[in-house]
C-alpha cells in the first residue's frame, strides 16, 4: 500500500472537458504554471482502466480544496492501495473521461498517447471582440503518459479485470514479469505525484473566501480523433479563454 503523507483532506470542483492543451501542439505559455510529467507507462488493453483510475484520482485527492470522505481503493491487478476523494460524482466524471480513451486508444492501436489534468482558475476579464469575459489561468498541468501495447487480448466479458488466454509455452512467465514491472512502474508515478505536491505548492492560488467546500476546477484532456480537429479545438479554446501559464 503507498502511505500518503499526512495532510488535510480536501475536495474540488471540478469540470472535466475533452480539450488538448497548448502544450501538446508545441506551444509554450509564458506565466505561473507548474508542469509535471509523469513517467511512460506500457500496459495492455485490460490494464488501462484500473491505471487511469489509480493515477487521476490520487491527483485529484492531492490537490482538491474541500473536505472530503477519503476512501482507499486496492488494486485489482496490482497489490497498490490508493485514496479517492470519497464522491460518487467525481468517480462518474473520471470514468466517462476513461471510456473517451479507452475509445480513443481502439481506434488509434499502437500509438503511445498523453492525458492531461489540468487545474486552473476561472477569472471575469473585460470583454473584447474575439474573447469572451471569462478567462482561464492554468496553475498546474500533469502529463499522463501511457504506452498501450497490443499483446494478448483478454477474454470478452462484463469485467475489465479479467484473465488472458496462455496462447502458448513461457507466455505465462513472460506476462508475469510484465505485470511487475508495470506494477513498480506504477508504484514509482504514485510517489511521483505524492513528491511533486509536497515540494510545488508557491504557485496553488489563494483559496476563494467562500462558504462551504472550497475549490478551484479542472479539466481532463484526451486525444483528439483527429490531427486537424486537435488543431481547431485547441485554436477555438485560445480564443474563448485565453492562453494558460507555465513556468519555464
């Protein structure tokens, strides 16, 4: 089991959208956000639900802003242990995000592929003919980074857990190792997150003088279906809500 460090347990706002970020078509903003880019991950078909899950949520838990009811959550695959905030509506929202890739990744077999969570600050702004008065300002963006392989395929089922076909001698050994090394893959993405939130914290905006929970929101970015929509998404977004920061 990872053992998070102690700290208050707090809770988010949050939105989740199918955007790409400026990053990802080789732009680079010029003010106050953190970047983190999470190590390459190769896993399987069947493996991407249960990794997605364990990874966004741990952010998630990390970085929300409002009471919560934590609840840990063991691995089905992996013997790992992670927290998720304790809210149903948010484990909906990620799992609908985790479908769109899922979706994504069976009609793009083969490609190594990034997902990024983005937190950012919602701001009024005077209006102007190509923006509207809302602005978004980015304050952290992680980097999820996954290889899906196309190896065996698991059995067809209602479970996404479930056991690969053996098609032959020394599969079994050879899938055994496999899943160890992702599983200390894992391991070492989740203490990833737990340093980079303990060590990057002068760049968390104040939070909002509001009554109950407190939050900031955030977005959920996945592929696009295509290089030419990508492109147009991501023009669309900079003109609605302006250009998000980093640090370089």
């Amino acid at each position: 089991m990872i053992g998070y460090p102690s700290h208050q347990y707090i809770n988010s706002f949050y939105t989740i959208e199918s955007r790409p970020t400026l990053s990802s078509l080789g732009f680079h903003p010029i003010m106050n956000c953190e970047v983190c880019q999470l190590k390459e991950l190769e896993l399987e078909h069947f493996e991407i639900r249960e990794v997605l899950r364990c990874i966004l949520h741990t952010i998630v838990f990390h970085r929300a802003l409002g009471l919560v009811r934590p609840k840990d959550v063991d691995l089905e695959l992996f013997d790992l242990t992670y927290v998720q905030c304790g809210e149903a509506e948010l484990e909906k929202k990620i799992d609908e995000k985790i479908d769109q890739f899922v979706c994504w990744v069976e009609k793009h077999p083969n490609k190594k592929s990034q997902i990024c969570l983005s937190f950012y600050e919602v701001k009024n702004k005077q209006a102007s003919w190509f923006s509207n008065k809302i602005e978004r300002l980015y304050w952290e963006q992680w980097y999820i980074n996954l290889n899906v392989a196309q190896h065996l395929k698991a059995h067809s089922g209602k479970s996404y857990h479930s056991k690969v076909v053996d098609p032959g001698e020394g599969a079994l050994e050879d899938r055994n190792a496999r899943s160890a090394a992702l599983e200390a893959s894992l391991r070492e993405v989740l203490f990833q997150i737990i340093k980079f939130v303990n060590e990057k914290k002068d760049h968390v905006p104040p939070i909002p003088n509001l009554e109950g929970a407190v939050s900031f929101p955030y977005e959920i970015t996945i592929p696009s279906s295509s290089d030419s929509a990508f492109g147009m998404d991501m023009i669309k977004r900079m003109l609605q809500t302006g250009h998000p920061t980093m640090l370089s």
